[in-house]
C-alpha cells in the first residue's frame, strides 16, 4: 500500500473502534489474522478479535479513538493512538481514562492486517480506573 492508502485504512480502523461496532474493526484483520495486546495471548480469527473489540466498547460505552500518527516502515506499520472514555458498562468503575498506545500492524497480500501487536501502559490504565493490584 502506499503512504496515502494507509493513511487511509488507518483512518478508517480509527472510525471502526469509535462505531462501538466490533466486527467493524475486525473487518480490518484477515479472516485468520491476529491481535496481541500487552504480551498476552493474541486473538486469533474475526470472531476473537472482535470479541476483543467488543470488551473495551462494552467497558467504555463512550469509547473514543483518536489516531496519533501512522510510522511506515518496509515491513510493517506502527499505528499510534489514544483511547478516552468512561468506565461506566457492567461492573464499570464510573471513571474515566485517557491513555495512549501504539499496534504495530503487518498485512497480507490482500490489504488487511495479518498480525497486530497492541500496547498501552496498564499501570497508568489502572490507576485511572482506581485499580490497585
């Protein structure tokens, strides 16, 4: 893809997270693709990643992504975000984030993200929410 073509999925990856839609932004995977967040266990297939999607949008009923930046490499595409929203879904802290983070995205010959590895720094995370482990 070129430069303006990932500007663009990117952007619209971006509107995907804000549609509290998650098959929307797992439309943006391939049907095998992967999403890692934080080391832990990727997410593997539409369903999973979507199901992912689906816990931060229902956590978060006012979820918002905002697209930092895009870094373009040879081999892959680092997408810089930040994530505001209220804590307020089922079980939900009543109070409200902001943090940053960053997936670093490898596609497929199609055009879709066959691997995403997520990161966003879970101390400042629970701290907003008033989490102490």
């Amino acid at each position: 893809m070129t430069p303006e073509q990932l500007q663009l999925f990117a952007a619209r990856y971006t509107l995907a997270w804000c549609s509290q839609d998650p098959e929307a932004v797992a439309s943006f995977f391939a049907a095998d693709g992967t999403l890692a967040i934080n080391g832990g266990p990727p997410a593997v297939g539409r369903a999973a990643i979507a199901e992912s999607a689906r816990g931060f949008m229902t956590a978060f009923p006012d979820l918002v992504v905002a697209m930092d930046g895009l870094d373009v490499r040879e081999d892959e595409v680092e997408y810089h975000w930040t994530l505001t929203g209220t804590n307020s879904g089922p079980g939900g802290t009543g109070r409200s984030v902001r943090i940053s983070g960053s997936e670093r995205w490898q596609f497929d010959a199609t055009g879709v993200v066959a691997s995403s590895i997520g990161a966003f720094d879970v101390d400042s995370y629970n701290r907003q929410l008033g989490i102490h482990p």
